[in-house]
C-alpha cells in the first residue's frame, strides 16, 4: 500500500501536531509501511526508516510560523495543495493519510482521484478559529463547518486524539469508522540521544529546592500567567521552592522574565528556553511536581501522558483540556485561578503522602490505558481495516 501523508505543519519542530506526526510515522515505520510526508518547507529532516520527506518551495519571507491559524498559514497551505495534486498526478498512491486543515483538499483529491482518505484528525477547526481569535466572521466559520464535516464525511475513517474530539465526530457522524488514538508516545522512544542527566539535575536543583516543572508552549492559553501569580502564595508559605520553565520563544521568556522581577519572585525562576525534546524526560526525571497550567482548548496536551508515566505528582487546571484523561485520584485539579492553582501545588509541599499516592495511581493509570503498546496496536488495527479497504 503506497502512502501519501501530507502535514500541513513546520515538520519537525518541538510542538504538539509536529510530535504527533512524528509519532505516526514511526508507528506506521515498525509495521513496515513505505510512506511520502508532504510537509512545510519549515523544520528540521527526521530520518524514519521507509519515509521521504517532500517540502513545498522555500516562501523567503516564511522563517517561522505560529501555533494556531494565521494568513501566513493560508499561503503555506495553497503551496501544499499545489504539491499534494503534483504527488498524486505523479505517484500510484493507494491511500491519502491527511491532518489537521490538509483534509480539506485531501478530501476532493481523494474523490477526485479515487483513493481512500484516511482523515488524522487533531482538533475541531472551526473552534480553532474561534480559540485562536482568528476572525469574527460567521460566514468564514460557516464554511469551515462545511469544510469539516465534508472531510469527515467523505473520509474512510477519522483518528481522534482525544476522548472529547472522538464524541464530537461520533454525535455528527455516528456510522464514520472513528478511532480514538491518543498521543501517548513517549519522546524517548523516538530520540535516542543520550543526556547529560546529571547536568540537568545540577541546573534544575541549584540549591537543593523542590522543584516545579513545566515544559511546553508559552502561548497564552497554556495558563504561564496564572501559574506565576500562583507563585506569590507558594513562596510565601514555602520559600525553598523553585519553578523550572521549559520552553518559549527569547520574547516570551523575556516579557515573562520581567514580570517574575515585578512580583519579586526572579530568584524562584529558572527559564531555560527551548530545549531538544531528548532532554525533556530528563527534566521531568529531576523535578518533584509537574503542571499544566492551561485555561483553553479541547485537546489533551501531549506532556500528560509522560506526566502520567513519570511518578511525579501532577497539577493542573480542572479545564476539559485535562480531564478527558486526568482526575483527582491521578492528579491535583484546580480552578482557574491564581489562588486555587497555588493551593493545589501547596497541598502537595505540605503532604508527601498525597503526593505518592496520586503518582502511583497515575502511573497505573498510565500503564492500563495508555501505554505505547495500546497506541501501536490501534494504529495496526486502523491500518489492517485501511488495507482491506483499498482492496
């Protein structure tokens, strides 16, 4: 079976989708199959056995490209639409594998063309627009709803990655083969570069602290706001504790760097900026509590799934973003506040008991529900229904 998979996405970068992708392809790579990525011309070459890397044409005043929705997004993807036709006028290709927004023209194609579509759908787009602000414009987000439910409609099967997307496209379209295949591929099993454990651990524990992580996006809907207005409670009550935040951009750690200085609280933070994505279990292995902050969206941050696995005990927001997967016997879960969130990473200083019992829990929850063997067995299932299809 000869696959095109097309990413409308800078690939690879360390990002959500970008993961997911990634974590696709190595899934799809063990079972043997031989797959075309038609990618960004953004991002750094992966080398996956079975898989060849296509980019669209360099776009010079391209250099980076934000999470979300944005116009530069819409030049890219006319690109991509371009590339994908010249593919499939040009390959014998049995399946178009899409994501995210690429299912929209990957749809057509596939009809066109008469190849099945399978639709790896990663978020609602049109509550995309509305998340992300993008526009106001009932008409635009009209025809993104026909967009989508003509994607999934028209698609053989739809990979959800989470248990509120899954119901969403099982409600519009209850007789759509929809497997629910969440991103709880852990890093390390696809970068194998050795770290410098020991190293990470002298940076994180400068002066022997308890440390809180987190490690993500420094986007605003990532919650950075609340949890350094929470700060203030905590070193109040216990002054020997230091927040580690890994990731951002240099403009985002600097603003965020200036408001820790306004509230006092600079020598409780460490800002590493962005680190390679081998290095972040080992961050997570020296840390004592790790957070998830978040206050928007629909999907469940990939980072849960190693927070699960780690022993670690979890905070995070009681937002839908987290409990789809999270619940107060595996984790802390807060309002979304400054003076709850605080309160919950207190309850875990103050009580090592709670703090072990909710990470045993966690990684057995972990080990049950979402481990790497469940994700690669359902990505084999998928893909045995696929064949027998194309045949």
């Amino acid at each position: 079976m000869r696959v095109l998979m097309i990413a409308p996405q800078p690939f690879f970068q360390p990002r959500g989708t970008p993961f997911s992708v990634l974590h696709r392809l190595k899934a799809l790579s063990k079972f043997g199959y031989k797959i075309d990525l038609l990618t960004y011309h953004l991002g750094e070459d992966v080398e996956v056995e079975g898989v060849t890397i296509h980019r669209i044409a360099k776009v010079p005043f391209i250099k980076k490209i934000a999470i979300g929705p944005s116009k530069p997004k819409i030049i890219l993807d006319l690109l991509l639409l371009f590339k994908t036709r010249a593919l499939l006028k040009a390959g014998n290709y049995d399946l178009i594998h899409s994501h995210e927004e690429a299912g929209f023209w990957c749809a057509w194609f596939a009809n066109k063309y008469r190849i099945t579509h399978l639709y790896d759908m990663h978020s609602s787009l049109p509550q995309q627009l509305e998340n992300f602000k993008f526009t106001k414009s009932g008409i635009i987000k009209k025809i993104f709803d026909g967009l989508e439910n003509y994607t999934i409609k028209s698609a053989k099967a739809v990979i959800t990655i989470c248990p509120e997307l899954h119901d969403y496209v099982g409600k519009l379209f209850p007789d759509k083969h929809n497997v629910l295949i969440e991103n709880v591929a852990d890093n390390s099993l696809v970068f194998n570069t050795e770290v410098d454990s020991q190293a990470i651990r002298k940076k994180v524990k400068l002066n022997g602290e308890v440390t809180v992580l987190y490690a993500g996006t420094f986007e605003t809907y990532q919650g950075i706001d609340l949890l350094i207005d929470s700060s203030v409670k905590v070193i109040k009550d216990t002054p020997k504790v230091r927040f580690v935040m890994v990731g951002g951009k240099p403009e985002q750690i600097e603003a965020y760097k200036e408001k820790t200085k306004r509230l006092n609280m600079e020598s409780h933070f460490l800002f590493t900026g962005s680190v390679v994505p081998e290095e972040v279990p080992a961050y997570i292995e020296n840390s004592d509590i790790l957070v998830s902050p978040r206050l928007e969206g629909n999907n469940t941050p990939l980072k849960i799934y190693s927070y699960l696995r780690s022993g670690k005990p979890i905070v995070a927001t009681n937002h839908l973003t987290h409990t789809q997967v999270l619940n107060k016997d595996v984790s802390i879960l807060t309002d979304c506040t400054p003076e709850s969130f605080g309160d919950g990473l207190l309850s875990i200083l103050k009580n090592k008991n709670l703090g072990k019992k909710i990470s045993e829990n966690a990684a057995k929850l972990a080990e049950d529900k979402y481990s790497y063997d469940v994700y690669l067995n359902k990505t084999k299932e998928l893909y045995k229904f696929i064949e027998s299809e194309v045949k």
